[in-house]
C-alpha cells in the first residue's frame, strides 16, 4: 500500500492515480510522435544527462544545430544553469507513486526508448 494512501484526503489519491496514467501516456504519444512522425534529423537529449552534464549536453546541442557560441556565453550558461527563480528543492517525506504507477511509467519509459532504438537501428 503507498504511502500516498495515508495522506488526509484518501480522495486526492484517485485524481493523483488518474492524473499519473493519463500524464504518462500523453508523455509517450508526444515522444513518438516525433521519433516515429519527424523524418528529420533529431537530437534526443535525456534530462538527466542535462542535469549531470550540462556544459557537454548543450555543445552536443549546439553541435547538432550547428551553431556556436561564445565562450563568456557558455560560461554564463553554466553559472546560472539553475535559472533565476532558484526555487528552493524539497522532497517529498514519502513517495508518491505507487508500485502500479511506477511499473506503469517504465514501461512508458520502455516505449520510448524502443522506438529511439528503432529509428538509429
């Protein structure tokens, strides 16, 4: 049982699970649509790798578009990865998905990535 069952409102967990599914699967649609329906060339950037390697991840980007900035420009890019907003990062005391949910989003996550496969195969 989550977690997520124990919060005040037990109604809040139908619209979450509901919100889950139907967010995950949007989620899917958009990225196959453009791996399966672009016939152009696509750079596919996971965030994570963004997050972890923000300088490589953008000259990758700029690599594949072909363009180039200067050095005060990346350098100011990587100072202020984190926005202007820097909003204050706060996890959650439990986690919100449940053992359904998250079977459920990897196997979207495994969609994806199948049809990323596909298309550089």
């Amino acid at each position: 049982m989550s977690v997520f069952l124990g919060v005040r409102h037990w109604h809040y967990y139908i619209d979450w699970a509901s919100f889950v599914a139907q967010k995950g699967k949007s989620w899917t649609e958009t990225n196959l649509d453009w791996i399966e329906g672009f016939e152009g060339p696509l750079a596919i950037t996971l965030y994570a790798n963004l997050v972890a390697n923000t300088s490589a991840e953008l000259g990758s980007l700029l690599t594949f578009l072909d363009e180039t900035v200067e050095e005060e420009v990346a350098r100011c890019v990587e100072r202020n990865k984190e926005g202007i907003y820097r909003r204050r990062k706060r996890g959650l005391p439990f986690n919100p998905f449940t053992p359904k949910m998250e079977r459920f989003l990897a196997a979207q996550e495994r969609i994806v990535e199948g049809a990323i496969a596909r298309r550089y195969a």
